[in-house]
C-alpha cells in the first residue's frame, strides 16, 4: 500500500485546494441556501454546525475517498476487536471497552475483558459510596471532607476536568488535584487542609512515576506529622495501580487498589479507575451516566456512514486544514464556565496522541501532523486572543462548545454568552470588507478623509473557519459523549496519517536526563558530558542554592 501522500487521493485534493483557495465563506453560504442543513449533525446528545467550514460537498467526497484509502473502517474495526494497534508497544486500544454498556463482549487475545471491568466498576462504587455516606471514616473516626487526586498527564487533567465541568452536580467531599513536581503545588493544596478528614487518592499505574510518587511522598509526611502514626496511612490513601506489592510497600492496604491494564491509555483512562475521584464528588450513578454518553458516541462512530459521522467529518476537517490549506493550530473555545479545563485536556490529547514524526512503520512523515491545541474559555479569550483570530495574518481553525441551558442563569446572562458565541464564529466567517468598513465610519458622521485612513484597519477578512458544537445541557451523559467525539476524532486523523496515535516515546528522553541531572542537584556535581548551556545552568543554580 503506498503512503497516503502519494496516493491519487491526496493528489486530488492538492488539485482541489488549488480551486478553493480563492473562494470566500460568504460566497459558499451565497451559493446554497441549503449549507446549514446540509452541514448539521445530531448524535448523542451533540449538535455539530460544520458549515461555516471551507469546503464543499466536492471537498468532503475527497476527503472520504481520502479515508477509504487510508482504511479508516478497517482500522476503526480493528480498534474495537481488540486487535495491537498500539503497534509499538504491542498493546490493544480498548478505552472503549470501559464505558462499554452494550452486554457484549470485547475480547483481547481470547478472553473477554468485561468482567474485569465491571468487577472493577462495582469496587469504585462500593467505595466511593462508603467515603460519601460517611461509612469510610479516617484514622481519627472523622468522616472524610476532602479528597485530593495525586497524579500527572492523563491520571490528572481526565478527571479533574471531568469534575470541574460537572461542578453543579457535585454532592461528594471537596476534591483536590495535585499533579506538578513544584512543591508549591501540594503545599498550598494542603495548607487549606486537615489530616484527619483528607483522603488521598494515589493514581500510577506502575507506581513508578516520578513527579506522583514525590508528591504522594509529601502528602505521607504531612499526614503523619498530623496523625502521628504509621498504621493511619491505610485510612487516608487509596491507589489506582497494577503493581500490588509497590502499593503495599507505600503502606496502603491492596484491598484499596483499583485496578486498570495496559489496553488503557493513560490520556484515555478517566472511564477507568483512573476516575475514581469523580465518583467520589458526583457519585457513581452519574459516573455510569457519563460512561453511558460515551458509548452511545462510540456506537455512532462505528455505525453512522462517513457522511454522517460526527468523529470523521471533525478529523477530516482537521486533515484538510493541517495538510492542505496550511494551518498550524486550532483553538478551543468552549463558552461554558465549566468546561475550563476543556482545552488543557485536549491539548494532551490531540498533541500527545498525534505529535508524531515517523509513520507505523518508523519512516519520516512526509506531512505535518498534530495542530497545536490551545484556548480559553467564553469572554475571556474574546478580551485576549481573538484579535488574532479575526485580523491576524494566519488563519485559525476554531472549535466553539456551548450548553443551550445554564443552571446557574437567574438574571439573563447566558443569553449573552450565546450571542457572544454565535457572533464571534459570524464574524469569522463573514469578515468585514474595506467598502463595508468605510461606509459604516462616514454613516457614524466622520470625514471622507479620517474615514479612509482608519477604514483598513477595522477591515476584517473573514473566511476564517469554525465548527460550533451545541448540547442542551452540560451533563455527565452530553459531557462522556463530548469527549468520546474528541477522542476518535484523534483516531480517525492518526489513521490518515499512518501513526500511533497510543504510544508517547516523545516524553521519554527528557525524563531519562532529568534522571542524571537530579543527583547532581543533590550532591553538587555536574558532569563533563553535559553541553556548556546545560553545565552553566547547573553551575548558577548550584551557587545561588539556599537550603
């Protein structure tokens, strides 16, 4: 099979971007008083608006054609059978199996996975049931008020964006999330708390990581300088783990240990123990609810044709603006308080998953690959970035997430959060054109002359794509299938491209050196074989150190 860049397919879509660089938005939406209609999608409780996008029905038929070529209904059943498609580290990619709730199996070599699961699911909930009803106490007989997740990556951002965009609906303890190596992060998490009433959850699937294991080592020793007692470690932490014997040797109880494997990626692990802590603040029936969104995304994606399936329109989208129009990043934007944490999580799991430069088969990408992922959410970004979106010279693909209703709307203000949101991506498609920009100056009574020096700059160039995904509600099943799309969209992109989308060698080199420089901090020896950059640092921080 040849590289999909060489492939008749890709050339045609070189060809076809030759003939849609000249046209305009404004001029597509002319042409076809259909487009919205024609550009809409509903699927599990999502509406997608891709008509403001810079294609045709002739653009999309390609990059179907593209998709075919590259197998993508071939890889998405491999995915799901459970076969190795993480083919460097020779695992399957099953996070699809955790939010399962369809009563069939999934199946890796020969053993169905779903009872491991659900044995899984039922310990989180009997746990997280004991801690919120007051049943688990701490070592002192006080019932638990806090929790504080210690993880990194995906044992961090999943969850706490999950109970942070669930926020109206949390009933539980108060949960915590501490994830940098910065001692400044889990000193001020625990200043605001007490041992007595805190529970730590522990998440490191080897229990071999670093920046988690320091800070869990942190938590101990505040907890016993407040409890006083070894044995009170088994009342306060809990692990997410596989390794049983390096949890016990921490000095928590194994019957505390939630177990996940290695079909489970960390960036795809909130369906799995990893959320534990949301169960723990919502409740495991709203945890179910949110696997149960999930699935019937995961259903859509493997059902719905190429032209109506939400997953592939937005990872083709993406295909066309990163290989052929020229973009390099894509902004978030979700207008909803609560989906804050949005955009952080998807950075880690769109440019962890498909920052990559070799294809499968470890040959150079002859083609960009993963955008830079980046926003913020509502009004703030209007007030900081989208200058740059409207006017700048590069053009920004832009996601734009909204809830139709608002539980915390008493006075009318989600109505202007709406219409902020539907007039930013108008503007961007629209534009302002020079003749517009001057005759809206003369009309507001300025001179022809001011008016024709300031028209250039209020002119807007529009033609700037964006998708815009509603949802009636921002609840625990719409919020499972909103990440669920993200999720196969990254798949569905990384198949185009050739790559494992499941592996992270990338973060590995930097970790192996942090390794050798760290006893040199200690013990104030740099090595020769670092270069004169890398030693001189060393050197300053060595001189300027203060106990």
């Amino acid at each position: 099979m040849p590289a999909i860049h060489d492939t008749p397919q890709w050339a045609a879509l070189n060809h076809h971007r030759e003939v849609m660089e000249p046209r305009h938005l404004r001029h597509l939406f002319a042409e076809d008083p259909q487009r919205f209609e024609q550009m809409t999608l509903r699927a599990a409780g999502l509406m997608l608006d891709y008509s403001k996008n810079r294609v045709t029905r002739n653009t999309l038929e390609l990059l179907f054609e593209l998709a075919e070529a590259a197998d993508l209904d071939g890889w998405i059943r491999r995915m799901f059978s459970g076969d190795r498609i993480n083919n460097t580290e020779g695992r399957a990619v099953l996070h699809v199996a955790l939010r399962n709730r369809s009563g069939r199996p999934v199946w890796v070599d020969g053993e169905d996975v779903m009872p491991k699961v659900e044995r899984v699911l039922e310990h989180m909930a009997d746990f997280s049931r004991r801690v919120r009803s007051g049943e688990w106490v701490g070592y002192t007989g006080r019932a638990i008020s806090d929790v504080v997740n210690i993880g990194i990556g995906g044992s961090n951002l999943g969850p706490k964006m999950v109970c942070r965009a669930l926020g109206h609906f949390h009933d539980g303890p108060r949960v915590h999330f501490v994830s940098n190596v910065d001692p400044t992060h889990v000193g001020e998490t625990l200043a605001r708390l007490d041992p007595e009433t805190t529970l730590f959850v522990v998440a490191s699937k080897t229990f071999t990581t670093q920046e988690t294991l320091a800070n869990a080592r942190a938590a101990r020793a505040w907890c016993l300088d407040g409890l006083g007692d070894e044995a009170a470690v088994a009342r306060h932490f809990v692990a997410v783990s596989t390794h049983a014997e390096r949890v016990a040797e921490f000095g928590i109880d194994t019957a505390n240990m939630f177990e996940f494997w290695d079909w489970v990626g960390g960036r795809y692990s909130l369906w799995s123990a990893i959320g534990l802590p949301i169960c723990l603040a919502l409740g495991m029936e709203r945890f179910v609810a949110l696997l149960e969104g999930a699935h019937a995304m995961d259903e859509h994606f493997v059902t719905a044709a190429p032209s109506e399936n939400m997953p592939v329109i937005l990872g083709l989208l993406g295909i066309w603006y990163t290989d052929f129009l020229g973009t390099t990043s894509q902004a978030i934007l979700p207008y909803d308080q609560y989906l804050r944490h949005l955009p952080a999580y998807l950075q880690q799991l769109e440019m962890e998953s498909n920052g990559k430069r070799v294809t499968r088969d470890g040959q150079p990408v002859a083609y960009p690959t993963a955008p830079v992922i980046w926003g913020e959410p509502g009004t703030d970004g209007q007030h900081a970035f989208y200058q740059l979106i409207h006017q700048g010279t590069q053009s920004i693909p832009c996601d734009f997430i909204a809830a139709v209703n608002n539980p915390n709307d008493r006075l009318g203000m989600h109505a202007m959060l709406l219409a902020n949101c539907f007039a930013q991506s108008e503007a961007l498609m629209r534009g302002r054109s020079h003749e517009e920009a001057l005759q809206e100056l003369l009309q507001q009574g300025m001179a022809a002359e001011a008016a024709e020096a300031l028209a250039p700059h209020r002119v807007f160039p529009g033609n700037r794509p964006s998708n815009t995904l509603l949802m009636e509600r921002l609840e625990p099943r719409t919020l499972g299938a909103l990440i669920a799309l993200y999720e196969h969209k990254v798949f569905v992109q990384g198949v185009i491209w050739g790559i494992d989308s499941f592996d992270q060698w990338g973060v590995e080199l930097g970790k192996q050196l942090a390794g050798v420089i760290l006893p040199e901090l200690e013990q104030g020896l740099v090595r020769d074989s670092h270069d004169a950059s890398t030693r001189g640092l060393l050197d300053y921080c060595l001189r300027h150190r203060r106990p």
